[in-house]
C-alpha cells in the first residue's frame, strides 16, 4: 500500500513540473520602455527582430562605453597579435 501511495504521489509531482514548465514558456514581454534619448533600437538576440525603435536609421557617434570597450578589443587582439 505504501508503495502504491509513493508511486502515486512521485507520478502527481512529476506531472506538475511538466505542466509548470509548460506555463512558464508563455512569459510575458513587457510593453516598450520610456526612455529619454534621441534615438535608440531594441532588437531580440535569438530572431533579430526589431522590438522597438525610435529615430533608428539618424546617424549617432557611439556612446562612451562603446569607444570604450572598442578600444579594449582592439588592445587586446594587438597583444594575443592579430593586427
């Protein structure tokens, strides 16, 4: 008997992960942030699809961070000697 009632209750457990799991595929996306810039565009890694954007095709001069991180990947690569 208490076999019959672990068996039953690991099989109930297991059931409910499986459908947990199923409703968590459908995640919500969130609505298009209000963001203070002249321009901007957020595009989804996996598809490449364009979310949102706002002045996307102007011509902007890279943000700060990017110089930044350019110059760091170049450095590096002239060290490990590919340039």
């Amino acid at each position: 008997m208490k076999r019959l009632a672990l068996t039953t209750a690991l099989c109930t457990a297991f059931i409910s992960a499986a459908h947990a799991d199923d409703l968590n595929i459908k995640t919500m996306i969130p609505g298009v942030p209000q963001i203070d810039a002249e321009s901007y565009i957020l595009i989804d890694y996996n598809s490449g699809k364009v979310l949102a954007e706002q002045n996307a095709d102007v011509r902007r001069d890279p943000a700060s961070l990017t110089k930044m991180m350019t110059s760091y990947v170049i450095g590096q690569a002239m060290k490990a000697g590919k340039f």
